[in-house]
C-alpha cells in the first residue's frame, strides 16, 4: 500500500504502517501537539499488544516530555479501560497505542480528552493543526518531570461495570464461558473479569506475548475456533474481542456466530426493560435496534460511523444507550465509550434474569441478514464514487449522513468512506442473504463498472 494512502488522520486518531507512514518522529510530534493542546500535566499512556507498541509509546513518551507533560504508562490495557481512568483520576488527557481491528503491522494513536472522550471532530482538527504548524511549546531540562506507571486500570474498570448489573445473579448461575481474546489488550482483563463474575472460563488466545492468533476484527470468518470450542466442551456462550477490546462478538450454545450486529441488539433489548430512553446508533447499525426501541417507545438517532459521533449525540438527547453495529456498546451510566466487558455483563445479566440459553434470547429479536464488501479507493476517487452511487438511486430515499445509504421499507444499502482505512466500505441488510448479496452487487457494479 503506497505511503500516502496508510496515514490516516482524523476523528479515529492518527493511524499507519510500521516502517512505512507512521514512524517514531511523527508520533513524537503528534505526542508534542497533544501534550500543548491539553496543557502541562498527567497524561495516560495505554497499550495494546502489537509488537510495535514499545516504540510507539516511547515515542510518544518523548513527545509528551519535551513539552512539559508527565507521562503515566498503565500498561497493557483495554481502550475502554484507559478512558475510564482518564476521567476518574483527572489526568488532562489520554493515548491509547492501538489499531483497533486493523492487521498486526498497523498502529496508531488514540487521544483521548480529559473528560475520558476521544477528541471531537474539531477538537481533533484544532491538534492536528497544530501538528503542522510544528511549534510546540517546549520545556528545559530542568522542566522536565519524570514519566511515572499506574497499575490500577484493570481494576477500576472491572468495578465500575460490574457495578451497574445484578453480580449476584450472575454468580449464582456459574455460566460456562469461552472467550477468545485474540492475544490482544483485554487477554488479562477479560477471564478476570469474568471469573469476578462467577463464570467458568475458557481461555483462547489470552497470551500477551504471542502475536495476534488470527484476524483481529471479531467477525463470523474469524472465530471459527472459538466456535468451534464453544459446541465441543458444552459452554454457554462464546465472546471474541478486538485487539483492544472495545468490541464483542457473540456465539451461541451451538457453536453459532450471532454476527457483530447482534452484540448491540441484545444490549439494547436488555437495557431498554430496565430503563426507558433515547438510543443513539451509527447509520450503519443494523435495523433490529429500531425494532426494539419501537417496542418499547423510545426514539432512536443515527449518526455518522464513529465512536465520537454517537457519543456526542448521546450527551446531547441524553440517550441512555446506544452503540456501533461492529459490536461496540455504549453505556454511559459506566462509560462514554465502546466497551466489551459492558456487553459482556448485560448479555450475560439478561441471561441470568430469563433463565435462557444464549440462542432463545436471540431468538426474540427481528431478523435481517447484514453483509459487507470493501473497496480499496484512493481518497481523490471518493467523491466521484459517492456521487455515482447518489446518481443511480436519485429516486429512492437517500440519507447523506455519512456516505451515501439508500433507504427501503425493510432494507437499506450504505457506501461511505472508512474512517481508518483506505477503501470504501459497502453495507446491505435485508430480510434474506440473497436480498442483501443483491444490493452489494447491484453497488459493486455501479462503483467498478466492467
């Protein structure tokens, strides 16, 4: 992939290719512009396991020093668990050292605001402004503080989303959990955190110092072998995380991936008996969510895709949940932010409640079928490749929030950019797989015409 098409700069950080875009001065430099925008004070440097993350982090070490700032290293640690701390213990900001769901030799920096939020559109504009500029407010030697460590973020994350379920309940059903952490950021975190609650765990791929032992983006194409560990030993439910651990994915009792989409779906049903309000989604969410508002009378908001984006709107109707279809729930009673340990406890606290195996609760929601393509795209052709999508459905109903999506009675097509790669990203769902590998087509023609 040429250079300037693996840098990615925008609302989901800075991101790129080791040894190719990004490299230890730009994170410097980054790090030196982050330290300025949030002023002369503790900073919270995360981790995931990539083997680059060392480099990354002193990097940024250095970056954060040469402006006055003090550098807290927590480790290996959960994005989500990252930004809790940075809100709790008033730290001035945060950088999570991960490239979510991209291959191993991708990086990238996370910043994360004191209020423990990722930097919002324009906050992330005004530092990257100030990356270009190229003067940052830099300190003597003798200004210089020395970078200190905090070994307490797993465990104020573990107590604060165990907090908001019923633990109790939970416990007393001693579920059978196989949970495939993918050797990510979570691979410690997670079976603690399920054994707190009282589950049996079965560990896959929770080895930090082994690189990631398949595809990280938890999706049905990557799990087999948690799924297929899930019907063999007669477990439960089966959970696959992300390298850093903001998203789930579920299997069923039977070995069933339930797909990214579904991990949302649940939360929501099971969070809207409890407490009544409005849900903000990401226009790429599927249309289950809807379903269940309607169900029980609450509106529901769509954003554009992205974590920033949904949270935002969250703060501002007051939503009481919400989320991204990739498996992302947002709580924000816990957390402003995509977290799987919070999935986690709600999927398995509805269980606990319904005396039900995973497969029936699914069973209670609507079904559709949701599918994806991608298309590498330079970032000159994306206007002209959304105006052609925009074109061949002028007379249906359009929705221009983040792309371009295409809206029927029971089905929905969306061609947007992606926030952390260079392609396009295609989405269908429908009521049947044939209707949704339709749609797909009928766009991939349109984009790449023969």
């Amino acid at each position: 992939m040429p250079r300037q098409n693996s840098l990615k700069i925008g609302v989901s950080g800075v991101r790129g290719i080791i040894g190719d875009s990004l490299t230890p001065q730009l994170v410097a430099s980054f790090s030196a512009a982050f330290g300025n925008y949030c002023g002369a004070g503790p900073i919270l440097i995360g981790s995931d396991t990539r083997p680059s993350a060392e480099m990354i982090k002193q990097a940024a070490i250095a970056g954060l020093l040469s402006v006055g700032c003090t550098p807290i290293d927590v480790g290996v640690v959960p994005i989500p668990a990252l930004m809790l701390h940075v809100r709790e213990a008033g730290a001035f900001g945060g950088i999570g050292i991960t490239a979510s769901h991209n291959p191993i030799e991708w990086n990238a920096l996370k910043f994360i605001g004191a209020d423990g939020i990722t930097l919002r559109p324009n906050q992330a504009a005004e530092l990257t402004d100030l990356y270009h500029q190229g003067v940052y407010s830099r300190v003597s030697a003798q200004e210089m503080t020395d970078p200190r460590t905090d070994g307490s973020t797993l465990e104020r994350h573990r107590k604060a989303v165990i907090s908001i379920v019923d633990e109790a309940r939970i416990r007393d059903c001693r579920f059978k959990v196989v949970v495939d952490c993918c050797n990510g950021a979570a691979s410690i975190a997670t079976p603690a955190f399920l054994r707190a609650l009282g589950c049996e765990v079965l560990e896959m791929n929770t080895d930090q110092s082994k690189p990631f032992a398949r595809d990280p983006e938890p999706l049905p194409e990557n799990i087999g072998a948690l799924c297929d560990l899930v019907k063999k030993s007669g477990a439960d439910i089966g959970f696959a995380q992300d390298a850093d651990a903001d998203r789930l994915a579920i299997v069923n009792e039977n070995g069933e991936p339930l797909g990214e989409d579904a991990t949302v779906a649940l939360a929501v049903y099971h969070w809207l008996r409890h407490e009544s309000g409005p849900v903000v989604v990401n226009s790429a969410t599927t249309r289950m969510v809807d379903d269940i508002a309607q169900q029980y009378g609450c509106p529901v908001y769509r954003t554009a895709v992205g974590e920033v984006h949904v949270v935002e709107r969250m703060l501002e109707c007051r939503a009481v949940i919400g989320g991204e279809g990739n498996g992302g729930v947002i709580l924000p009673v816990v957390n402003p932010c995509r977290d799987s340990f919070v999935a986690m406890a709600l999927v398995l606290e509805a269980l606990a409640q319904d005396r039900v195996p995973i497969s029936e609760l699914r069973s209670r929601l609507s079904r559709y079928v949701m599918m994806r393509d991608r298309l590498l795209c330079e970032p000159r052709d994306i206007a002209p490749l959304l105006r052609l999508i925009r074109n061949a459905y002028q007379r249906e109903e359009l929705d221009l929030t983040d792309g371009v999506k295409v809206l029927w009675a029971n089905k929905w097509l969306q061609v947007r950019p992606s926030n952390t790669e260079p392609i396009l990203r295609l989405t269908a769902e429908a009521p049947s797989e044939a209707e949704a590998r339709s749609l797909l087509s009928d766009a991939l023609e349109i984009l790449s015409p023969s």
